[in-house]
C-alpha cells in the first residue's frame, strides 16, 4: 500500500495544537485506494480531561461575553468555511469515500448551523410578562450551562459536528468535539479554519480517541451534556451512561427508512429519487431510504423503474468525474454488508442486482460494493429489519395504504419514511398515521434543514431535545425564572 503524506492528526485544546501521545494509534485509510492517509491517536482519560478542564476553564468569561459578540465570530467561520468549501469536500472524499459532490453538499449543510449561530441573539430570547400579580412581574432568561461535547460518526465527518458546535458556543457555552476515528482529517481542517475566527483559547476543543474516549466524556463531571450520532446500540449506551451521570443527552440512533410508492405516484420520479436515497453515499446515513414498499398495483413499475436507475450507477473513486458512488468506509464493513446479503439470500429473498465482486480497475484495494437490489422481501426477514448501513435496498409489497402503513409502524426504529403520491388524502393520511419523526412527500431523503429539528423517534431517538433547530436552544441553555417586585 502507498502512504499519503495528508496531514497529521493532533488534538486541539486551549487554543493550541498538541500532539497527543496515546499508548496506541489507528490507521485511517483511504477507502477507494487502500492508501494509508494518517494514523489517529487513541487517546483516552487524560486526553479528555485536558480538553474538558480547558473548556471548563474558558467557560466563565465566554459566558459573559456579550451575546452580539458571540455571535460575529461566526459570521467570520461561515466566511471563511465557504472559501474552504472545495477543500474540506476533498478531505471528506478521501477519508470516507462519498463523491465530491456528496461531500460538498455536506459541508454546505453544515455551514447552514453556522448561520443559524449568527442569529443567536434572537434565539437565546426569553420572555416576559408584567404584572401577574400586582406590583410583581416574571421573566424568564435563557443560560448556558457549561462544557458540552458532541461524540461524531463517520458517515459525514464535516457535517455532524457542525450540527452541535455552533449553537452551543454561541449560546455560551464551551464545546468539546471527539470525531470519529475513522474519519478524523475532516476535523483538524475545520479546527484550523476555526482557529483563524480568533475566539478565546478553551472555547473550542478538539480531541482524538476511540471507546475509550467515549466513555471519559460521558464519566466527566464537568461536562453538563452530550450529543451523539450513531447506531442505535451505541446511541441507547450513550444516554444511559450519561444520564445516569446527570447529563443533558441527545443521541440519535440508527433506522431502518421505509419508502412507500402509491399507484398514483410520478413513478419514474420517484423510482429516480428512491434509487439515489438507497445508494447515494454508498448507503451510509442514516436517512437512507433502504428499503421501498410497493403499494397496490405500483410493483411491477418500482421493480424494473429502480432496476434500472441502480443499473445507471457508476461506482468508483469519488474523487473522479462521473462517479456517483464511492467505497464504503472500511474492509471490516463491506464485510457485514456482505454478510447481510448472504443472509438475506439465505432468508429467500432474491437478490435481483448483485453488487458483490465488483471490480474497479487501479484500485484493487478499495472496499467495493455495487447496488443490490432484494425483491420478494417480506418484513419478518432479518435485511427488511436490520439497518445494514450500505448499498442494499430491499422492496417490499403491500396490498394497500394499510398495509404499507402497518409495515412502517411496527419497526422499532422510526427516524425517517417517505411517500411518493399524487394526492393530498394519502400524503396527509401518511404524516398523520405513522410513527418516524422525519418525513418526506416526493422527497427521498427527509433531511430537515438547521432551521428545523433532527431527529427520530422510538428506538432511533434517546433524550427530549432534537438536533438543531430551535430544539438545540433548548437543549444548550437552562431556562431561569425569576419573579420580581420592588418596594
């Protein structure tokens, strides 16, 4: 395997680089190559306790710094990250493997958080209210509450973070980031860019790490709360252990999204939408719409319309034009995905497009999975159950809207569905009657933009307050009452 000279990756607390010196390091490679690109240290308790004692430390005069100030050094980050956009989508590219365009739109998302962070003098507002009794009035003020960090996945190294940061630090707080070790680059270029907005050393923190790490930040007794993205497991460990400790916790787990295609649905729209949901970032996100349910006389035109859009895909190095679908992110995952196929088939589902063993000249050591495609898929079947987290898409059939319905209902997940519909009954039938808290009508993936909350419900959401939006002003601030009457 070559070795690529990228970056180094280094910790980033109190307001300066440090190389960390852990007892071991992880290699983080290029998912379409198999070039090495950086090892990460895996730091662990001390790692975490230098980040959060900085954090804590800066904490008070950042709190009391005016709210208007707060805000404009994140009018200067959003300037900057957007002469930046190119170059972080290109780290994203090699770390993970999602095409350029992916990774610019992710980044492009996350930038759209900064902006949100600018307005925080008008969100942090409280209220008001004279004379609820004579002589006396109520208000009631929103504060910070201290150090937080945000535990990222790799699936959008750039973005996640950026969904928690800006809105904590702008409210006051002080923020401490752990990136996913598979991913970590991403991250020292946004923390050099950060850098340059000059806020106070200690506001932001960045440091590197695995389980270990993990579990140092949800023990600390100076972190006051923590958000998590990731798999449903981890998710329901993350709250647990944190709130057992007293902490505010978001954690967003993981999904399995259902997709339902009505017989009046623009059929080779949504199969077109329905197909770039299911494999765009080789299937790695969590609102992913990975498998369709075909209702009523819709089947035959949803089988041959997404046989033939996964057909068109062109799998490759994401780097490259005209790719539309890069690797996934490691060897050990295309391996799980491989292995849910051949349960899947072993289940008797049919596999009708086989990605497996697909080949990309001058790059043997990629991790390569084409689109797979699962027909006669029905619910009870471990891939109609499982979230699978790659570019497998399974289609189901249901006899009616009911049905399609009861199929959506009954997973124990619910982050996200869709319906593609011409008519306004179903597509209000739809969002009233079933249980994910992300949906989409003719949308393939229900991705809410930073005005509005993120995040699933049931088993795909563990805490009271959603990502971004007004949620997170809620989520990063304590709500003070204060009754006054003066004699």
């Amino acid at each position: 395997m070559a070795t690529t000279a990228l970056h180094p990756v280094r910790d980033y607390v109190g307001g300066r680089w440090v190389e960390a010196k852990p007892a071991r390091h992880a290699e983080v490679r290029n998912p379409a190559t198999g070039d090495l690109l950086a090892r990460v240290p895996m730091g662990g308790a001390a790692e975490v306790d230098a980040a959060v004692r900085a954090a804590r430390e800066a904490f008070p005069a950042w709190r009391a710094t005016p709210v208007v100030q707060r805000a404009r050094y994140f009018f200067k980050a959003k300037a900057l990250l957007d002469a930046r956009v190119d170059d972080i989508a290109r780290i994203v590219t090699l770390e993970h493997g999602k095409t350029l365009d992916e990774s610019r739109g992710s980044v492009r998302r996350g930038i759209e958080n900064i902006e949100m962070a600018c307005a925080v003098p008008v969100t942090m507002q409280g209220a008001t209210l004279e004379a609820i009794s004579t002589g006396i009035d109520c208000e009631t003020v929103r504060q910070p509450l201290g150090v937080f960090a945000a535990i990222a996945p790799f699936n959008f190294p750039a973005m996640v973070p950026l969904w928690f940061l800006p809105h904590a630090v702008a409210l006051g707080n002080t923020f401490v980031v752990k990136p996913s070790e598979r991913v970590p680059l991403s991250q020292q270029i946004i923390f050099e860019i950060l850098a340059e907005c000059g806020l106070p050393p200690g506001v932001i923190n960045l440091v590197n790490g695995g389980r270990e790490a993990v579990d140092a930040i949800l023990d600390h007794p100076d972190v006051a709360g923590v958000s998590f993205v990731g798999s449903t497991p981890v998710a329901h460990y993350v709250y647990k252990r944190a709130a057992e400790r007293g902490k505010r916790v978001q954690a967003l787990g993981g999904a399995k999204n259902f997709t339902l295609v009505m017989p009046d649905a623009v059929m080779n729209t949504a199969c077109e939408i329905s197909s770039e949901s299911a494999f765009g970032c080789a299937g790695e996100r969590c609102l992913a719409n990975s498998a369709v349910i075909a209702v009523g006389d819709a089947y035959e035109q949803v089988r041959e319309g997404l046989l033939a859009h996964a057909r068109a895909i062109k799998v490759g190095n994401g780097l490259e034009p005209g790719v539309t679908m890069g690797p996934v992110i490691t060897r050990e995952h295309r391996d799980r995905i491989l292995a849910h196929i051949e349960k899947g088939i072993a289940e008797g589902a049919k596999l009708i497009l086989d990605g497996r063993g697909i080949k990309i000249p001058g790059h043997e050591g990629g991790n390569w999975v084409g689109p797979c495609i699962f027909d006669g898929v029905t619910p009870d079947m471990s891939i109609a159950k499982e979230e699978i987290f790659g570019p497998v898409l399974c289609i189901l059939r249901a006899k009616d809207f009911e049905a399609a319905c009861t199929i959506v209902n009954a997973h124990p997940q619910a982050n996200a569905s869709s319906i593609f519909t011409s008519s306004g009954k179903w597509a209000r039938e739809f969002r009233y009657r079933v249980h994910p808290a992300m949906l989409g009508v003719n949308i393939g993936v229900a991705a809410p933009m930073a005005m509005f909350p993120f995040g699933g419900a049931k088993a795909s959401f563990f805490g009271d307050t959603k990502a971004h939006g007004r949620d997170c002003v809620d989520f990063y601030t304590d709500k003070k009452v204060v009754i006054s009457r003066w004699l």
